[in-house]
C-alpha cells in the first residue's frame, strides 16, 4: 500500500481554553471518497481550516503526499502552518459551508481565479501582451470553461454568480475549486440547502470527478444518504474527537455512533 | 518635578476628553461594526452649538452659572439630535451593504458637516466664552490644577461611571449589550435593534458634546475643524483600549493622553500630532485587538 | 402609501430639520462686539429644502428597493444613457471621433484659464484612474492616496531645486518612488481589515505631510519649495501659451497613457486576482492566491500614478508645499472614484471631470465644493453604490467542445 495522500497525525487546535480538535488521526488514500461526519459543534469545519491553512494547529502534523506528476517518487510533507494559498498550490482545494464566491465576477471568471496559482503572467506580461501572456490567457479561458461544461454550468458561462440559482453557485464553487488542479477536493456540506434532485445530481457529479479527474475527495456531510451512497470509508467526530472510523455499513451499526447522534435520550430509553 | 506633574496633569486632561469622544467610537463600533467617521464632527458641532448658545445668553446677561448649565444642555440635545439623524440618513440604509459602504458614507458625512458648519458660520477661530468659573481654593495650585482642569477631571469621572451603570444595570443597556453580541439573534428576542443603535448614536454623541464644550472653554477657541483631529485622536484612544470595549476605550483614551503630553513636553512640540498617528499605526500593526481587548475584543 | 401621509412625513422631517440646523444656520454670533445676527431666512430655505429633499430621498430609497428585488429575478435591461452610449459600437465611434476632436482643438479654442483648469481636471483624472486601483478594483481603501502624490512632488521640488534636474528625468523616478513608498507604507499594513486599513492610510498620510510642515531642513517647511522648473521640450524655450499648452497635451498623453494600462491591468491575470480579492478575501486566499502580494502590487501600482501625477504638479504650479497634500485631496480624489463607480474607468474619468471642472465654472458652487463632495459620497454610497458608470465584466471567446 501506497503512503496516503493526506495523513493527518495527532491534530490538536486549542482556542484559548477550549479544545475543539484533540488528537485527531485521518488519512485518506489515492482515489478515495471520505465522507467526515458529526453532530453540530464536532470540529468538522475547524478541521477543515487546520488542514487548509486557515487556522495554524496547536500541535500535530498535517502530511500530505502530492501522487506524482511524471514519473517522479512521491514524498510526504508537511504542512502546518503553510498559508492558505500555498496548501491550495500544494494541491488540496476546498468549498465553504456558507458559499463564498466572487459575487459580482461572472461565472467564467470565478473558475478563471483557480487558475491563478497555476499560470504566472504578472504586471508587464498584462500591460505589454506579450505572445506567452495572451496564449496563457487564452488557455486559461478554454479550461476554465471546460470545466464549466463537465460541472453541468457552461450555460451561465457570463451570468454574474450572484444571479446564479443556490444549486448552481454549490457547484460553481466546486468548479473553481477543480480549476486550481487539486489532488484532493475538500467539499464542506456541498449538498447543503439542495432538494433532493439536486442531491442526487450531486452524489453523480462527485463520483465522476473522482474517476474522470483523479480526484481524491473528502467531505463534511449531514445528509446520511448521501453519505452512505457516495463514501468509501467514514470518519466519525464528536466533540473534537475521532469516535469512529471504517466503511459505511460499519458507521451505520456502530453503537457509539448512534449514541453520539442521538445523545443521552437513546440511552434512557433502550 | 513640578514641570512633570504639570505634563502629567495635562495628559490627563487630554485622556479624559479623548475618553469622552473615544467612548462614542468604541460603543458605535461594538453594535454596528462601523468607524463612525463623522463622530468628531458631532463633538464639533456640540462646542459650536454651546458658543453660539453661550453668546446669545451673554449678550441678554444671564448669570454665568446659568450659561453654563444651558449652553450644555443645548449642547448634548444638539449633538444627539445631529448624532440620529446622521445615523438615519447615512448609515441606515446601508446596513446590509458591504463593509466599504457605510464608511465611505461616513467619510463624505463628515466631510459635509465640516463644510456645512464652515459655511453657516466661519472658517475663523472663534473666541470661548470662559464659561466655568474661578475656584477661589484652587489659587494656591493654580500651576498645577487651573480650574476648568478641575471641572473636566470631576465631569469625566462622573459620567463614566454614570455610562457604566447604565450598561450594567439597566433594560436598555442590556439591550446594547445583546445587540452587540449578536444582532440577529436580539432582533429575534425582541430587542428593537433599530432603537437601540439610535439611542447608541445618541449616548456617544451626548458624550462628544459634554467634551466639546469642557475642552473649548479650556482651550478658549474653536473651529469647524476642530472635530477632525479630535476625532482621529479619539479612535485612536478606542483602538488603542480595544475598539468596541467600553473600559478598554477610557484606559487608551488616559495612555494616548500621557504620551502625547509627555512626548511633547520632553522631546518635541512640532511632532505633537506625529506621536498620536504613529501611536495609532504601530497599534494597528502590532496589537489590532487594543490592550484589553484579545483576538475577539470584549463588546460593549 | 398615500400621498397625504408623505407630504405629512415631509412636513415633519422639514421641522425637524428646522430644529436641527437652527443654532448654526440662523444665529450668528459675533463675539468680539457682542453682536447677534439673527438670519431667520436661513431657516425657512432649510424647511422648503428638506421638505422636498426628504419626498425625493424616500421615492428614491423605495423605486432602489423595488429594483433591488427585480434585480433578483434577473438582471434587468437598467443600463443608463451612458453606459449605452459606451458600450454599443454604433454610438461609441461617433462619440470618440467628437471627443478626440474636442480634445485637439480645446487648448487653441480655449484661453490659457481654462486650459490651466483643464490641466488640474486631467491630473485629477490619473488620479483618481491610480486611486481606482486600489479601492476599487482591490478594495483596499486607501485614505492617504494623497501621501504619494506628495512624495512625487517633493521629488521633483527637491531634485530641481538642488541639481537642478529635470521634469523627464524625474517622471518616471517619481513614478518609482511613489510605488516603492507605497511598499514601504503597504508592508506592515496590508494584513489589516478593510476598516482599520482605512484609518493606518490617513495616519501615514497625515505623519508625511506633518514631517513636509515641520522638517525644515529638508523640506523647506511650510513656506514650501518655490521656482521649480517648468517641462522643458527638447530644450526649446516656450512661450507662457506654449509652455501651458504643452502641459495640456503631455496631461491628455498621460491620461491615455494611463487608461491604456489600467484597462489592460484590469483584464490580466492580475486585475482578476485584485477583483476576487474585492469580493472574497478568504475564498480569494483558499483558490491560491497571495493574498499579500496580490494587495501589494494593487498598493504600489496605485501609488506610481500619484507619484507621476505628483511630479506633473509640481512642473505646473512650480511651487509646493505641504498644504497642496492634506486629507481633504485623498478624499476628493476619494469621492471621483466612489461617483464614477468603482472598478470602472469611463466613470472615473467622466466623475473627475464633472468634480473639477463644475465647481471651476459655475461660480456659485465653488464655495461648495467640498460640501457637495461630501453630499455626493453619502448619496452615491445609499443609492448607487456601482457608481454612474457601473463596472460591466467582459465576457471572454472560448472554444466550445460540445460533446
């Protein structure tokens, strides 16, 4: 077996005197779909922001290992503490909770700013349009919108994003997040505020991109359908801890799951 | 030693009407997140109302005591009323506006007060009426303590601890306090947000205008631009405490206050308004949150 | 919504505002003589005024509402005059042709008066062009613009004044030191939120203008820096017209000049970054972006253009001091942006042009000039935040693979 893609070891994340992360262990393998679940307040998002450079752990380390490009050997490292963008170039993108995308740019524009970290034209290049500068435009332009057309968007291609409608902008953003050519694709609650149509196309759309792009994905979820459909394997947290781990039949039957779901009224009656 | 406990004295001086103005800043900021630029203007139309007022009043010759009392009087209701309606008319529309919003609107609300007053009245220095009287038991510290000092010091404290106790312990000040936690939630409650953040305004404004008039007949002059450094100084005081902390908001009004006294008093009086923006930068870079404020700052 | 309880609601708001304006409005007081003016007209201007104003204010505030939430539906055809005018190519060449004709023709047309004037209105236009990209296209508000427009000027004050060199030499050096200024000044305080961003530029902006007043030795203090030299043409000596009709085509090759970098800035890679910068500072970060870097070059690119412009000025007046550089020019320059619409660049230059050159013409608005800046921001900011000219995004070719 393979070093995992993202091993994370040990994370702890203190604010003040509250511990929302304790010694938290999750790795995720190449081509995996990882579903990250847990009541409100579990630690799901903090996680989020430790491993994405939002927030710099108290302690513990975050190794990634980035699948090699063209034949070179793979090697993990480690990442606390690097800034936002940089584990963004590293190769790890995500999606927020509450949709954060750039309102009043269109919808080709948002997915162009993934494209940012990956294309190097600075101020003289824009100002003087040289035949490097208008060529990496140009395919800047052409794969941005081909990701559109994959995500199901390319007919809003010049909408503004914040005429999109709510299912659209979720993807959208999953779209500017597969722009900056990740290796692994965090997605925090995408099925979020969708019906139940929109859930299913979801589910489709993340399977795909795993097996067209290679795209390994985790994800903080709430609808257990959903999860349980699309995860290959399921971290479960409560409280800032890992309470359980393993396939989605195991998540589903395990009895400290359900406790922590549905708390000390379960078991009062049983 | 003498020379020291004079500067030290007009740092407090200075500190507690930076407290009167900052306090205006800190408990805007802590309800609506938003630097209420055209506070210093309030506080220059508080000393202007209070001269004109002060005039009229001198020249039909009312006792002075009665000047006094009625020049702040007209001062505080002025303030506040100008304090409201500036709310209403600039800030109110853009709560949901983003953040650059409502501060540029307050920037060109200041602008145009500025102007305003510099139109209607002059751009001149106008003379203070002296407005407090001479304490006959403070002649032998007169060096130390003159007696306008005295009523500032005195009416500082005074009203500090009367904001204190109106936060602490009364319905609308734990309004305030819910408001500032968190809107949405107090709306949901049944605070009436809107009539808190007016009645907000209209406290901090009342506080600029007190200070407007103890400073100008301290100083003895004003004009219509009095409001812009003041003002400047002032935010810097509540950031220098912690914006949006009320305790924080007096105690870097009372540090700014002694610096500048002592900065100008030891190594330069050219630089004097230097210390305070320098002050005010180094702040910003190094310690955002204020002395007493952490990362998220104690709200009113 | 009846009529009656309008005019009912205006009434009061005239009342009200009767009260409010009394004390400074009507009374006026002369304190040496002890005289009392009392100007009671003022106060019945003040109730007509604000009866009528306040009918305008609510109709405008409702007819915003109600497009706020026709704008949610779709994007409505709400484009105005303007923005027609330049985004359709049947009228957009006819109207270039008439402007650049104007444009030639004016100095000659024109007394050196109003070609002096139409210097100051084209300077302001760069101005508020630079300003334009850190505020509206970073959104970075930056209150102490003005600093870097000194820094030029006393650059070229300074080195004309000791070695005597000259105008060209100097412009692009003013340029370069405007932009490394605005490093130096954005290092420390680029990591700043938006609002306290906005209060460490005015200090710094106030901090270099108190040490031009106060730095005798360096900067000649408050009585400035006199007899600078004028911009020399191949070493031709000018004559009074000439020399100003010179400043005006080198003013007109300036703004050009500018427009042309600044349209292509905002269309690279690099305006993309400052605009999502704008929008999302964390989506912005999270998509990998540097965010320092990014707000960096937005600051120091701004500040090259106050430095040049800085360096024209002080070539026009030919004398300077501290008093051209205080907070009231940053927020002129301020309030040309926020009127013509942040981001957009036919709005910034049709704003600077109106701000300048309307008070210079209709004399009775001169001495309310700073006023109606005020008024404008406040009214722009609650009513038409996008500006007369909002920015449109440009859409792009692609190569559709329908498959």
């Amino acid at each position: 077996m393979t070093d995992p893609i993202l091993d994370v070891r040990n994370l702890t994340m203190d604010f003040g005197g509250l511990r929302a992360l304790d010694h938290l262990n999750i790795d995720i393998q190449q081509g995996e779909i990882v579903a990250l679940i847990g009541p409100n307040g579990a630690g799901k998002t903090t996680f989020f922001n430790c491993i994405t450079g939002i927030y710099t752990p108290t302690s513990g380390d975050i190794l990634i290992t980035a699948p090699p490009r063209s034949g070179a050997v793979a090697k993990a490292e480690r990442i606390n503490g690097l800034k936002p963008n940089q584990v963004t170039e590293k190769g790890m993108a995500r999606t927020f909770q509450n949709i954060r995308l750039f309102p009043n740019m269109t919808v080709l524009e948002n997915v162009m700013i993934g494209r940012h970290c990956r294309t190097h034209s600075g101020i003289v290049g824009a100002v003087f349009r040289n035949r490097a500068m208008v060529k990496e435009e140009q395919t800047v332009v052409d794969i941005s919108y081909r990701i559109l057309e994959k995500i199901g968007l390319a007919r809003f291609v010049n909408d503004l994003a914040k005429n999109l409608p709510y299912g659209a902008q979720r993807r959208l953003e999953i779209a500017r997040a597969l722009a900056t050519e990740p290796f692994l694709l965090l997605l925090d609650e995408p099925a979020a505020g969708m019906n139940p149509h929109e859930t299913l196309e979801l589910d489709e759309l993340i399977t795909r991109i795993r097996d067209q792009e290679k795209v390994s994905i985790l994800l903080i979820e709430h609808d257990m359908k959903l999860v349980m459909s699309l995860s290959d394997r399921i971290f479960v947290m409560d409280y800032g801890k890992k309470i359980a781990q393993g396939a989605p039949e195991e998540i589903r039957n395990n009895p400290v799951v359900i406790k922590a779901y549905l708390g000390e009224e379960f078991d009062a009656e049983s | 030693m003498e020379y020291f406990l004079e500067l030290f004295m007009g740092g407090l001086i200075r500190g507690s009407i930076y407290a009167l103005i900052a306090l205006g800043y800190t408990m805007v900021y802590g309800i609506i997140e938003l630097i209420n630029f055209a506070h210093g203007e309030i506080y220059m139309i508080g000393a202007f109302t209070a001269l004109i007022v002060a005039s009229v009043l001198a020249v039909m010759g009312v006792h002075q005591l009665a000047i006094l009392a009625i020049a702040m009087l007209a001062a505080i209701v002025y303030s506040s009323a100008y304090g409201f309606t500036v709310e209403k008319i600039a800030y109110k529309p853009l709560r949901h506006a983003p953040r650059l919003s409502p501060l540029i609107s307050a920037i060109g609300m200041s602008i145009f007060l500025q102007n305003y007053v510099l139109l209607a009245q002059t751009s001149d220095f106008l003379p203070f009426p002296s407005l407090i009287p001479d304490f006959k038991f403070l002649e032998p510290y007169s060096s130390i303590l003159r007696p306008t000092e005295l009523v500032i010091l005195l009416t500082t404290g005074v009203v500090m601890l009367l904001l204190t106790l109106l936060i602490k312990f009364t319905k609308i000040g734990k309004a305030m306090r819910a408001t500032a936690q968190d809107r949405t939630m107090a709306l949901l409650v049944g605070v009436n947000v809107n009539q808190v953040i007016s009645i907000t305004f209209v406290i901090g404004s009342a506080l600029a205008a007190i200070g407007g008039v103890l400073i100008a007949s301290h100083i003895g002059q004003i004009n219509f631009f009095i409001g812009f450094i003041a003002g400047i100084k002032a935010f810097t005081a509540a950031v220098l405490g912690g914006i949006g902390s009320v305790p924080g908001a007096v105690l870097g009004s009372f540090v700014l206050g002694l610096t500048e006294s002592f900065a100008t008093g030891y190594v330069s009086s050219d630089y004097e308004d230097v210390f305070a923006f320098a002050l005010l930068v180094l702040i910003l870079i190094f310690r955002p949150g204020g002395l007493l404020g952490k990362s998220s700052t104690q709200k009113v | 919504m009846t009529t009656f309880s309008e005019l009912k609601k205006s009434f009061l708001t005239a009342l009200w505002f009767m009260f409010l304006t009394f004390p400074i409005m009507v009374i006026r007081v002369n304190t040496i003589d002890k005289i009392v003016i009392w100007r009671w007209r003022n106060m019945g201007y003040v109730g007509v005024a604000s009866f009528f104003l306040s009918l305008a204010w609510r109709y405008f505030l409702r007819r915003k509402e109600a497009g706020s939430k026709r704008a949610l539906s779709r994007t409505a055809n709400s484009q105005t005059l303007l923005e027609r005018i330049s985004s359709e190519r049947r009228y957009k060449i006819p109207a270039m042709t008439a402007a650049a004709i104007g444009i030639i023709m004016f100095p000659f047309i024109m007394n050196s008066y109003q070609t002096n004037i139409m210097i100051t209105a084209l300077m302001y236009v760069v101005l508020g062009l630079g300003l334009n990209i850190v505020v509206g296209l970073a959104g970075l508000l930056d209150l102490g613009y003005v600093a870097f427009y000194a820094v030029g000027a006393y650059t070229y004050g300074l080195l004309n004044h000791h070695f005597g060199i000259g105008f060209w030499a100097v412009l692009p050096l003013g340029g370069a030191l405007g932009a490394l200024f605005g490093v130096l000044l954005g290092f420390p305080v680029l990591r700043l939120r938006g609002d306290y961003l906005a209060i460490v530029t005015l200090g710094f902006g106030e901090i270099i203008r108190l040490i031009l007043e106060n730095w005798n030795e360096f900067s000649y203090g408050p009585s400035g820096i006199a007899h600078i030299a004028r911009p020399s043409l191949f070493g031709l000596k000018l004559s009074f017209f000439g020399e100003i009709r010179y400043l005006y085509f080198l003013m007109i090759g300036m703004v050009l000049f500018t427009i042309f970098v600044v349209n292509r800035l905002q269309n690279s890679r690099i305006g993309r970054a400052w605009i999502a910068l704008r929008e999302d500072e964390i989506a912005c970060q999270a998509m990998g972006i540097d965010k320092t870097r990014t707000k960096l070059t937005a600051f120091a690119l701004g500040a090259t253009w106050a430095g040049m412009v800085g360096v024209i000025f002080a070539a026009k007046t030919t004398f300077i001091n501290p008093d051209s550089f205080t907070f009231l020019e940053s927020a002129m320059i301020l309030s040309i942006v926020v009127l013509g619409g942040m981001g957009s660049i036919l709005g910034v230059v049709i704003a600077a042009l109106i701000l300048i050159l309307l008070p210079e013409y209709l004399r009775a608005f001169s001495d309310y000039r700073m006023l109606l800046f005020g008024a404008i921001m406040v009214i722009m900011m609650v009513f038409r935040p996008q500006g007369i000219i909002a920015n449109v995004r440009r859409s792009y070719n692609f190569k559709k693979v329908e498959d």
